[in-house]
C-alpha cells in the first residue's frame, strides 16, 4: 500500500534540508561551466544518452520527475519530446532557470520545492525520475536512490561520475580543473558496484547504460575547440573505449520482479 507524502509546506520550504547541493548546479554561474560551442557539446552529448536511454521504455506524454533538475539542462529537452515535467529543488531560488521553459511549457512543465533525500510524493507517482548532476555531491546519496526508487513506477536514470576510467588521477589534477572551470568543486567518484547495490537495495537493477565521454570534460573546456573535441571522442567511441572506461555514466535502472529479488539474481 502507497504511503501518502503530504506536499511540502510554506514551513518545511523555509527548514534547512539536509541535502541541497542541487541549489549551486541551479545558478547561473554554475551554467558558464557549459557555455559556448564545446558546452553545447557537452549538453548535446548528455541530451542523446538520455533520451536514448528513455526511449522506448516510456512513450510520450509520460509523467517524469527530474529531482534536483534547476539546472534546466534536461527538462527543455525532455519537454519538447513530449513528456510532463516536474521538477522539484531544493529552494524556490532553483526555478530561475527554468522560467523560461515553465512559460512555454505551462501545461507540461512544473517546478516544486522540497526535500530531495524524502521527497514530497507518493510511491509510484510518477512513470519515470531522472535525477542529474546530484548524486556525485549528495552525502546521503544511498538515501537519494531509495526516493528515486520509491515514487517511480518506470526507470530511474542517474548520471554519476567514475573512478574507473581516466577519472582515476582527477584527484591529483584537481588544482589544475580549478584553474580551468573556476567554479569547480569537490565531488564523489563511484564504483559501478556500489551503485549498482544502492538501487539493488530499493529493488531496482542496471537496464541500460551510456558513458558520455573517455576523455576528461576539463580537457575539451581547455581546449576550447569544439571540432577537436567532436573528433577525439568520436575516436574513443568509435573504438569502445567510451563504452567502456566513459564518464559521468547514464544509468537506467528499472524495478526488479520479487522472485527474481528473493533469489538474489539483480547483478551487483
């Protein structure tokens, strides 16, 4: 039986969340990490793995939840291909760049305040979460996943970036992104395992992946040449080194059948 989640009050929007890295990707100087003919790139690349991933498992006109998504970076795309949008942040400061979109989308496109890590919904009350650049900066992220897999009835698709790919030495070369990207910050580098078992937890499994690039995203901010970049990945891919060792990873996860969760055969 579904457990009812009241909306959140005037009130609760004024509490401190425990989790609100979703206000920072949400502002405007966040998005001048993706300006420019090489942060279109970037966007574009993130937009076909996403879609590609929804595709097929979720028709148009299908109800999305886009957790932490002020950064607008998927719900202009997601609206266009036909789908009804929430998307829910942390502050009423993580609808500014969505307004536009909410103006040209007033019937398929919402924005909600709220608390990522319980968030303000019934289970399965939405056909599909999508949840983007929140996970990596999220403490309580295992709690995050359980949300994610709680008010979906469809797929669940995340981004996260890995340590088993060239993200492996970004430690080290930490000093030298900050000097690039400015506004860079701190974050988690996953194993697939331990994703994987975070979602087994909710009763959900791996159905679908897309790694987005092989070569670190600071490198083609550097190089500042959008051909350049669209041939070295294009390489990469063409080889199955993207496929492979690519990062942040797409992932599409789905609900898993109780038999198949009692006898332990969701891949971890």
């Amino acid at each position: 039986m579904s457990e009812h989640r009241e909306p959140a009050t005037p009130e609760a929007v004024a509490a401190d969340y425990p989790e609100t890295a979703d206000i920072e990707t949400s502002n405007d100087d966040y998005a001048t990490r993706f300006s420019g003919a090489v942060g279109a790139w970037l966007l574009e690349t993130q937009e076909r793995g996403t879609l590609g991933l929804l595709r097929g498992r979720l028709p148009a006109g299908a109800r999305l939840l886009d957790v932490g998504g002020g950064h607008a970076q998927l719900a202009a795309p997601l609206c266009r291909a036909g789908y009804d949008v929430t998307v829910l942040g942390s502050a009423p400061s993580c609808r500014k760049r969505l307004e536009p979109l909410l103006q040209e989308y007033p019937e398929t496109c919402r924005f909600m305040t709220g608390n990522v890590i319980d968030l303000p919904f019934e289970d399965r009350s939405f056909d599909g979460v999508i949840c983007f650049r929140l996970l990596t900066h999220c403490e309580r992220w295992p709690q995050l996943a359980a949300e994610l897999c709680r008010v979906a009835a469809g797929p669940v698709v995340v981004d996260y970036p890995t340590g088993q790919s060239l993200n492996a030495i970004a430690p080290a070369l930490f000093a030298a992104k900050k000097k690039v990207e400015k506004n860079t910050r701190t974050w988690r580098l996953f194993r697939h395992a331990e994703v994987r078992e975070a979602f087994a937890a909710a009763g959900f499994a791996e159905s679908g992946r897309f790694g987005q690039f092989f070569l670190p995203m600071v490198l083609h901010r550097a190089l500042r040449c959008r051909p350049l970049s669209v041939a070295l990945e294009g390489g990469c891919r063409a080889l199955g080194l993207t496929r492979l060792w690519g990062t942040p990873v797409i992932l599409r996860l789905e609900r898993q059948p109780t038999n198949l969760l009692n006898q332990g055969k969701i891949q971890s």
